[in-house]
C-alpha cells in the first residue's frame, strides 16, 4: 500500500476513533431552575402542603405535610444524570425526596428520612427506604448545603452525596415503583420535602450516551 493511501485510511480511521468518542459524551448539563422564578415548575398539590417560594436563588419548600414542586415538561425516562444542592433548614426530616422516571416506573430517593438520616429508594420490590436493600444511615446538619447526583442507566440507579456513592441498585430481577399515597403526584419528575423546610438549588440533569445495545 502506497505511503498516501496508507496516511488517508489512518486519517478517516482517526476521524472515526473521535467520532465514536464523542458519542459517548455525556451531554451539556441543562438548567432546571433559573434561581428567579417556579418557571418549568408547577407546586404539587400535596393534602397539607407548605408555602413554595423562591428566594435569593433558592428554590425554598416551607415545612407541610409534604411541600414539593413537580416538572412541568418533558424529562428522560433512562440515560440521564440529575445534580443539585439541598439543605434542610428547619425540622428532622426529609428535605429531599426526588422523584423521577425509571424507564416505564417511577421512584424516589429519599435524603434524610424516618426522622432525619436515611438515605435510599422507594421503592425497591415493594419496600421503601427504610426497609430494603439501598438503606443507609447518615447525619444532616440544618443549614448545611449537601451536593446531590443521581444517575439512571438501563441497568442501574446510583447516587451520591457530596461524592461518595450512597445508591447503587440493580434493575434487572427488581420491582422499581413508587411508595403508596401522594408521593404519586410527584411524577413523572419532581421535589419534595417532609414535615420540614428545604432549599433546593444550582438544579441541572444531562443525558448520558445510550450503551450500544440501545438499553
């Protein structure tokens, strides 16, 4: 093969290489809340709810039964990150309780939760956080800003705060649905708070690369 011919392949192999590579980019993260306004949001119609407001970039869900805003438009159902900040400000339990789409279901992770420290899904065959397998215990401190992302893929939910992991789930074999009563109306995408004060901020989600068998 002549030298010309052998560097043209090499040059469109290269561009191929890249190209590939570049697919399998997560996608520009994309805002949630524009820190001024509830526009995209509309506030779940919770029995018992508290005030949502919004104030000095804060999205703030005053203490109620529970407070919570859901998305209005259209969001991923797999392949998607969301990250955020939160912080319980007043009260002893969960300030957030994000639900979201789980290919054709629903779930919700809880962060802060039975009296202000579980962390997990609900629901995961059939059991809430507090009762199977994603359950974990850890302290919050009211008034303390926590770094929150969480990642659906067709195979798996993860979490983490503040960086360290606290969800990894599989999906195959497991039930993923939502814990019975109101928390329903979060859905397809929302927040939520229990019994406390929360701040929600700096919300984006992004879209991850779909895995080769199209999962």
């Amino acid at each position: 093969m002549g030298k010309k011919r052998w560097a043209v392949r090499l040059a469109a192999a290269l561009l191929l290489a890249a190209g590939a590579a570049a697919q399998q980019k997560p996608a520009e993260w994309k805002p949630l809340f524009d820190g001024k306004s509830l526009e995209g949001w509309r506030e779940t119609p919770f029995t018992g709810r508290g005030k949502v407001w919004v104030e000095d970039g804060v999205l703030m869900l005053g203490a109620g039964t529970l407070t919570g805003v859901t998305w209005t438009a259209a969001f991923p159902t797999s392949n998607y990150e969301v990250r955020f900040e939160a912080a319980r400000l007043e009260g002893n339990d969960f300030f957030a309780g994000l639900t979201f789409p789980v290919q054709d279901s629903y779930c919700s992770w809880i962060v802060g939760g039975w009296g202000g420290g579980v962390v997990g899904l609900s629901n995961v065959d059939g059991w809430a956080a507090a009762d199977n397998q994603t359950y974990q215990w850890r302290e919050f401190e009211n008034r303390r800003w926590y770094r929150l992302r969480l990642r659906v893929t067709g195979e798996r939910i993860q979490a983490w705060i503040d960086d360290e992991e606290y969800v990894n789930q599989e999906l195959a074999g497991h039930v993923i649905n939502l814990r019975f009563g109101e928390i329903k109306l979060s859905a397809p995408f929302g927040f939520a708070s229990y019994g406390t004060t929360a701040g929600l901020r700096k919300m984006e989600y992004r879209l991850l690369p779909a895995p080769r068998d199209g999962r």
